[in-house]
C-alpha cells in the first residue's frame, strides 16, 4: 500500500491490467491457497494479505467496480456514489474446510460464474456455480460483498452421455454407471428418442463439508441402423422390390421390429411411394407409431436368359413411351 492509502489492487494480484476475468479469478485463486490462515495457522501476516487478495478480487471481478477503480483509483469508491471495498474482516470459523471457503468466497464474488478448484468444468468440483452461505464483512455499508446480495445456491446437478444400440432404445434396457466412485443401476425406458434426458435424483456432485448432491442428467444418443431410421415417432426404412413387385404388385415379406411380416403391394408401383403400417413403429407412451416402407428397385447384378428374353418381349409389347410427357414438359 501506499503513503495515501492506495492499493494497486493488480500488483496485489500479480496480473497486468489487460488481465480479463478468468486471468483475475486464477491469481486470485493461486493466492488464496498460499496465504489462507489455515494453511498458516497463527501468521498475522499470511492473514493480513489474504484480506488483501481478497478486497482485490472483490474490486477486480466486478466489471463496474473494476471500471470504476481503473477511472478514478483510489477514488473509485466515492466516484461510484456507492459502498465498496473498504477491508475484508473474515470470519474463518464458520467454515469446515478450506475448500468450503473458497467457493463461498469465488460464489459472492463472482455469483453464478464463480468457479472452484480440481479443474472441475465452471465450478468447484464440477459444480457449475457459486456456493452459498456467508462470512461477517465489515467497512460495507452496504452490507456485505455485492451490495449485501447473497450468492445463488451453488448447481451440484451434473451431466454425461450414453450412447444406446437402436435395440435398446427400441425395447429398453439397463445399464450400469460409475458415478462418484459409486455404481448406479440406470433402468433405460422402452421408446427413448435421440437427445432425450433421464434424471437420476441425488446422483450427481457432492458439495463439500454439507452432504448436499445434485441430481445427474443423462443425454441419451442412439447409434446408427444399417435398416432403420427415426422421424418422430415414425419408424422408416426402404423396402427392396423387383421390377415384376413393382409393376404387377401382389404379397411381400418384409421385415418390421417385431419380426417378419407379409404386406400387399398395389399394382403399378412407383419407387418413392411408401406403404405404412399402423402401430408397427416406434414406442411411445400411447402405444406404437407408425412403421413407414419406402418402395426401391432392386436390380439384380445381371438377369436369367429366360429373364433377358421376358424383358424384350415386354420393351417390344410396350404401349406406353415413358418419357413422352417428360419431353413435352421440359421444352424451354
């Protein structure tokens, strides 16, 4: 500090004034660990400068304040017409650990985008958001860091990904996870579609020193089907015919989830056009949707002499030019 009272909040940090938020939160973070009375217990030293760190974060990871502070320096404070930061008075031993504090500090600090420790994703842990709770201030009118409002609950709740065959989403299934050193039987309901979400209550973070958990949110993914596709509640896939199938039509087999099936093909077929058969498809909670089959030609890879001969007979009866209204069409 100097002579006239200012604090060069960024060399307490350590950062360059160019430092942006995640750079602030770092330092301060680095800090804390070393000069936290805990880790050196009975330094009035140690104390004194993680107050310090601690008003400089509190000034730094406010974009207003920040704003402020670099405007008007020492002034800040009066400049903003408001209470700020005029020393932080801890109360240490409301805390159960070291790590209790710190999210509590990152949380009022930082609010929702306050993070923790181990490198978990946005939070403490893993967790997502600050962590609530309290610590006694002094020199804040106001009543405490952030004008005296308290920090939102921390979200313990956490996320993963299982990637599910289309027979498992089709007829369910379970699996099992390893959640927090803990293995939990997920049961997968019959139906689930691509990008749903199962919730497993009191399965994700724990938050440190109070026993609270969140709840863990399953995304569900589905692999590729060599056959099938899923639109909605419609199941889809091409149906394969011969050329005679598609001219004269007549009964099929075919294949559906349930197992094999004969449908009635109607003469004069056109490839494109689908056949559906209701309540064959996918599940849902009402029962079944609808199965869809996309007529396709399946060309041999050469035909049958007797074949070859049954085909020019027909291009030599034919009545009809295929193209005639095509041609006519496309004149420009």
């Amino acid at each position: 500090m100097s002579a006239n009272g200012y604090r060069d909040y960024f060399k307490v940090l350590g950062v360059d004034r160019s430092a942006d938020a995640d750079a602030v939160k770092k330092a301060f973070r680095k800090l804390a660990r070393q000069y936290h009375p805990d880790v050196n217990p009975g330094d009035k030293g140690a104390e004194a400068k993680f107050k310090e760190i601690s008003e400089a974060y509190e000034v730094l990871s406010d974009p207003d304040k920040r704003k402020r502070y670099e405007q008007f320096g020492q002034y800040w404070n009066q400049a903003g017409g408001a209470a700020g930061a005029g020393g932080v008075d801890v109360d240490f031993g409301r805390y159960g650990n070291f790590d209790d504090f710190i999210n509590d500090l990152l949380g009022r600090f930082g609010g929702p985008g306050g993070g923790g420790f181990a490198g978990g994703p946005g939070g403490f842990g893993g967790f997502s958001s600050g962590f609530p709770g309290g610590f006694g201030t002094s020199g804040f009118p106001g009543g405490g860091f952030a004008g005296g409002q308290r920090a939102q609950a921390p979200n313990l709740d956490a996320e993963a990904s299982i990637t599910l065959s289309f027979s498992e989403a089709f007829r369910g299934c379970e699996r099992t996870l390893a959640v927090n050193d803990e293995r939990v039987q997920v049961r997968i309901p019959a139906g689930v579609k691509p990008g749903s979400r199962l919730r497993l209550k009191g399965k994700g973070n724990l938050q440190p020193g109070t026993g609270r958990r969140g709840d863990l949110y399953l995304n569900l993914q589905l692999q590729d089907h060599p056959v099938w596709s899923l639109e909605g509640d419609q199941l889809k896939a091409d149906l394969p015919l011969s050329l005679d199938e598609l001219a004269l039509g007549g009964e099929v087999r075919v294949a559906t989830p349930d197992g094999e099936a004969t449908v009635t093909v109607p003469p004069c077929m056109t490839v494109g056009r689908s056949l559906r058969l209701k309540g064959k498809g996918w599940p849902t909670k009402g029962g079944r949707g609808d199965l869809l089959l996309s007529l396709s030609l399946k060309q041999p890879a050469s035909y049958s002499d007797q074949e070859r001969q049954l085909l020019e007979q027909l291009r030599a009866a034919r009545s009809v030019d295929p193209r005639a209204d095509w041609i006519s069409a496309a004149r420009l």
